[in-house]
C-alpha cells in the first residue's frame, strides 16, 4: 500500500510541478478567489465559468486549474462573507456568523487573516487524509461491475437529496429526476435512436452540460442580484483594510488550534459523504465547535468569536477537499461543485470512477498534489492581495451584473460557436429562476443531469448481463450493500422527523 | 398557494407531458422485443416525476420558506430590468450571427449598462470596448480560435 502511495505522490508531484501547471494553481486560486469574492457567487459558478478555459488544456492540467477555482471561490466567498455580510454562497454562511461581528468591531485584517488561516490549515490537513483514504477506496471499487455502478449512482443521487434543508427531500428529489429528464434529450447511445428532439439538429447531441450549469447558475445567479435589487456590493469602503491589520498574535494562534484540528478531522469526513459537501461540514463544525466550547465562550459566539470563525472556515475547506474522494474514485460527485467538475471529466474524454486511479494516474495524484500547491498559494499569495481584491467589492452591481452575464454567454458560445445555444441558455435561465422562486434546488438537477446518460447506460448492460433480470439488485453482495446503505440514507429525514414529533409529544408530559 | 405547491404542480404537468412524448419515441422491430428500451428510462422517469410532484402537493409543506405564496416572495422584486435584460440576451443570441462577435458584445454590454441604471457613456464605453477587444485578443491571437466576423460584414463586402 505504502509503495503504491509513494509512486503515486511522485506521479503527482511530477505532473504538478511542470510550469504549466504551477501557472494554473496560480490563476485557479486567483480566479477563484475574485469571482467566490463576488456577492451571489460561488464555487459553482466559479468552476462553471472556468470550464471553456480548460477545454483546449490537457485533461490533468484543465482539472488541476478547476480543483485550484474550487477552493479559491471558497476562500474569497469568506472574504465577501466577512467585510459585507454577504456570503458568495451557502458554504460561506456560517463565516458571517462570527467573521462579520469581528470586523464591525474594527478587525476586519484580523477575521480575514484567521479566516486565511483556518482555510490553509484545513485544506491542507484534509489533503493529507484524502490521500490516504482515496486510493484505499479506489482498489475496493475497481472490482464494480455495471451493476454496482448503477447501485452506487442512485446512492450519490439520494444521498443529495438526503442532506437537504428541513422539508427539503422531496423537492431535492423532484429536482434529481428533472435533471435525468433532461439528460434523456438527444440520441440514445446504445440504440441511436432520438428522443425529444422535436426534430431539431440542434438538439441531436442532447443539451451541453456547459450550457445547463451556466444557464442554472451563473445567469441565474446574476439575474437575482437584479430581481432581489441587492445593492449590497455598493456599500464596501475598501479603505477599510491595510496589510499591517491582518496580524494574528501567538496567543491567538494557540487558541484556535485544537479548534482547527477537530474542524478538519469533522470536515473531511462530512465533505466525504456523497451530497454533504461544504455547507454541512461548515455548520456541522461550528455547532461542534460551540458544543465544546465553555458557557462563557458559548455567549461570544455570534458576536465575533474566534473560534466560531476559525471553526466553519476550516470545516468548509476540509470538506471541499473530501468531497473530492468519492469525486476521484467512484466518479460519484460529493456536492454540487463537484458535480459540475464530473462534467468536465466527461467533456475531457475521461471516464470517471476507479479505473481513473489505474488508467489516469497523473489527473488522479495531479489534483490531489495540485491541492496542496494551492493552499500555500492562496496562505502566502492570496493573503495580502486581500486588499486589492476588496476593492472589486466597490465595482457598483449596473457595471458588475452586465459583465458576469457576457462571461456566462461567452463561457458557452466561444466553445460551440451556435447562436442558437446563447437561446436554449436563456430559455433554461427563465425555467431555472422560476424554480428557484418557487424554492427548488438547483444542484440536485445537475446532478441528475451529469449522471443520467451513466446510469443508464450502467442498467442497460446490468441487465444485458444478468438476463434481463433486476435480481441482480439483491443477489450481488456489492450492489445490495450500496442499496441498504441507500435505503439508510433515504430513512434518515423520516427517522429525523418521527424523532422531533416523539419529542415534542415528550416535552409537554415531561413540564 | 404555498409557491412549493406551484412549483410541483408545473413539474407534474412538465412529467405528465414528457411521459405522453415518450410513447412517440420511435423504435425498431427488434428493440421492441428488447426489456430495455430507449423508451424505458422515460416511462420510469415520468412515473418518478408524477408520483414525487403529486407528493409534495397532497402532503402538508414542512419548509417555512416554502410557506410563502408566490405573490409574497416576488413582491417588490425589480421585474422590469430582469426582464429587459432576458430581452437584451434573446436579442444578442439573435444578433450574433449577423454583426459578429466584436460589434454584437459590445453593444450587448452598453445595453446592459443602460438598463441597469449607468447613464455615464464615457464610463460605459471604457469598460465595454476594451474587455471585449481584450476577449477577442486572447481568443484569436493567443488561443488561435477561430471567430468568424459578421455576416454583415459579408454583405457589405468588407470582407
């Protein structure tokens, strides 16, 4: 085991350290943090935005350079969540909680930096524990079959929905199934024969994943700015900032470190389970954290205590990075940002899932060393150019709003070059805002979209070789483990539910 | 009506309407006598999206969020911009072909611009001319991507 992680992390290294690909950690972490830092924005948007860029780099470079807009969008979501209270997106919320109370009380260098800090660290101790865990994972996966793939497909699936908001699991499902809708479109791979196409050619080769993630988050995203009139990015005074206020004492330090450690142990193992992703090991960090912490220190959280920044900062980090393990090895995306990265695997010629390990060795170390490359990016490089990047804050939303529009229409257009794309884009732009306005997920339609053709394809030849029959689903030991850890996962918001009524039924009995 | 139930109820005709096309997908003799299909995975899909849809409107909302009506959610909301702008996207998807990458996406941006409140031209200009030069530099001189000029120009005989 160890030999094969040594000669992996030297494939790694290898292929990291070509200048070319230092160049995009670079500009992943740079872009990233700009576009995470802008108000609406986040790490979906941010890779979705991204992906036309890499189309004409090598598959290992194009995946190091969107592994690096990931956690960049991330680290600058914490810098709009700290300064304006305005979180890029849902990982980042938990930030404001503390990290804006302690910059209105005048350390806004401060809360960055701890904020900084606590992101590097638990990337990096993520990082470690998903070079560990990923290929252990990989060599139990490469003996799946089709059937098992399918199994594990509609695990990651519910698993999304599963992790939703209270009341969320039917509609997050609802949404899963819209997006398989959707990926139906076009000509059946196995048969060639067409579906929905309404006889257009146009729509022979089924909808651009590209197009459906601009269309459902970049445009979308841009255009409740406008509807919401969140004139939030006016109100910064970028003055506010210098180098000389992003100092950290040592009793600081001290303070935050067990903290630090729990979060990304915590974060990790969260980000790792397929559909948690950021947010939860975020919010599940900072309820740890203030579970643990004394009743004096509990009374500060919310207020601007340290540890209830350091807390959510190091567990959205840590999960972000584990939610790359079941990404890399069973080509199952953790969280929706993920999902979009699938896409782009797909869209560079590789298929994701075990045989990655085997056959792509260099884009599976790649990404992982790459990681590790673009912490230290984001701590030693990222850190003091705070203060220049929170003056893009300032850039008033008439200009901001018209640029990030042309980007998501250029994103798709200069890679397909049909006008008739920029059109489908709008029309799904319109439907995904509605959806959005009647409360409907969106990650879960994208997620059911990138993995529909799949797990089709997986259940045909599933079928194909066990006679036509579905017996395969309780028959094969893999599959019908991966089904009951399904059925589990899909229990759990009911076993949650009848839980708080049983408690509520208890409370008056009790008082 | 809580908007989750709106939702549902479109997304129960949008899967009632998928599953009527999907009887119209064709299929050869001897797919027919296959289990599985190209019309399969549509059939179990519309059952999916009705039986789900159907759910979320018989059964009680649990989501507070969800609670609110549609009115209530969308009251106050700046409508005409968001819609001037869909407009302003439909028309440059349309446009594109006809004035070319450079003329189209500036005058997409200064429109842009305009309906969003900037009335400064000297402002609007310097930001939309130079990123969309920039674009096009980077794409054409740089990347070597090939983006053909408009046909207008074609017409004209410019080209």
């Amino acid at each position: 085991m160890w030999e094969g992680m040594i000669g992996g992390m030297m494939t790694g290294i290898t292929t990291t350290m070509i200048p070319i690909n230092i160049a995009m950690v670079l500009m992943g972490c740079f872009a990233g943090s700009f576009i995470g830092m802008l108000p609406g924005l986040g790490p979906i948007t941010a890779v979705a935005l991204m992906i036309p860029v890499t189309y004409g780099l090598d598959p290992t470079t194009g995946m190091v350079l969107l592994s690096g807009v990931y956690y960049g969008a991330i680290f600058g979501g914490s810098t709009s969540s700290i300064l304006i209270n305005a979180p890029g997106e849902a990982a980042t919320v938990a930030t404001a909680l503390d990290g804006y109370p302690l910059a209105r009380q005048g350390y806004p260098g401060k809360a960055l930096a701890i904020a900084a800090y606590s992101s590097f660290s638990g990337g990096t101790i993520a990082v470690i524990l998903l070079m560990f865990f990923a290929p252990m994972l990989a060599k139990v996966a490469t003996s799946f079959q089709s059937v098992d793939y399918f199994a594990l497909m509609i695990l990651g699936l519910t698993a999304v929905s599963a992790f939703a908001g209270r009341g969320g699991v039917l509609k997050a499902l609802l949404m899963v199934i819209l997006g398989l809708m959707l990926s139906t479109v076009g000509t059946d791979q196995t048969s060639g024969i067409q579906r929905f196409t309404f006889g257009s050619l146009e729509l022979l080769d089924g909808i651009e994943f590209l197009l459906l993630a601009m269309a459902t988050f970049a445009l979308t995203e841009a255009l409740s700015i406008v509807l919401k009139r969140d004139a939030s990015s006016d109100s910064l005074k970028p003055k506010m900032i210098g180098f000389k206020s992003l100092k950290v004492t040592k009793k600081e330090f001290k303070f935050i470190t067990p903290t630090i450690l729990r979060s990304s142990i915590l974060g990790f193992f969260v980000g790792v389970l397929p559909g948690a992703g950021a947010t939860l090991g975020s919010f599940m960090c900072y309820g740890m954290e203030r579970n643990l912490a004394s009743k004096e220190e509990q009374e500060k959280f919310g207020k601007g205590s340290l540890r209830g920044l350091a807390a959510p900062e190091t567990g959205n980090n840590a999960a972000s990075s584990g939610s790359f393990v079941p990404l890399l090895t069973l080509g199952i995306p953790g969280s929706g940002t993920t999902a979009v990265m699938l896409g782009a695997l797909i869209a560079y010629g590789i298929e994701p899932g075990p045989r990655m390990f085997v056959e792509r060795p260099d884009v599976f170390w790649g990404v992982i060393m790459s990681m590790y490359l673009g912490n230290v990016f984001l701590l030693f490089l990222n850190l003091p150019m705070i203060p220049y990047f929170a003056r893009l804050l300032a850039i008033p939303r008439k200009i901001m709003v018209p640029v990030i529009l042309f980007f998501s229409l250029m994103g798709v257009y200069l890679v397909t070059f049909n006008d008739f794309d920029i059109q489908m884009m709008v029309l799904f732009c319109v439907a995904a805002m509605a959806l959005r306005l009647m409360n409907f997920p969106m990650a879960p339609l994208l997620l059911g979209f990138i993995l529909g053709g799949l797990m089709e394809d997986n259940l045909r030849r599933g079928l194909m070789i066990y006679d036509e029959s579905i017996s395969f689903m309780w028959e094969r030991p893999t599959t019908l483990g991966i089904n009951l850890i399904t059925i589990f996962i899909l229990s759990l918001p009911l076993t949650r539910s009848l839980l708080s009524r049983f408690r509520k039924k208890e409370t008056p009995l009790s008082t | 009506m809580a908007r989750e139930k709106v939702g549902a109820l479109v997304i129960l005709l949008f899967s009632v309407a998928y599953g009527l096309m999907a009887t119209k997908i064709p299929l050869s003799f001897l797919s027919r006598q296959e289990v599985f299909t190209a019309r399969t995975m549509p059939y179990g899909l519309a059952v999916a999206g009705i039986v789900l849809s159907l759910a979320i409107i018989v059964l009680p909302t649990v989501d507070p969020s969800g609670k609110k009506s549609l009115s209530d959610e969308t009251r106050g909301m700046d409508w005409s911009t968001a819609i001037l702008l869909v407009v302003l996207m439909l028309l440059f998807g349309l446009v594109m072909k006809w004035l070319g990458f450079i003329l189209s996406s500036i005058l997409f941006l200064l429109g842009g611009f305009w309906i969003l409140g900037e009335r400064r031209i000297k402002r609007m200009i310097f930001s939309a001319v130079p990123l969309v030069l920039i674009l096009w530099c980077i794409m054409s001189l740089l990347l070597g991507v090939y983006i053909a000029p408009g046909e207008i120009f074609y017409q004209l005989g410019v080209f």
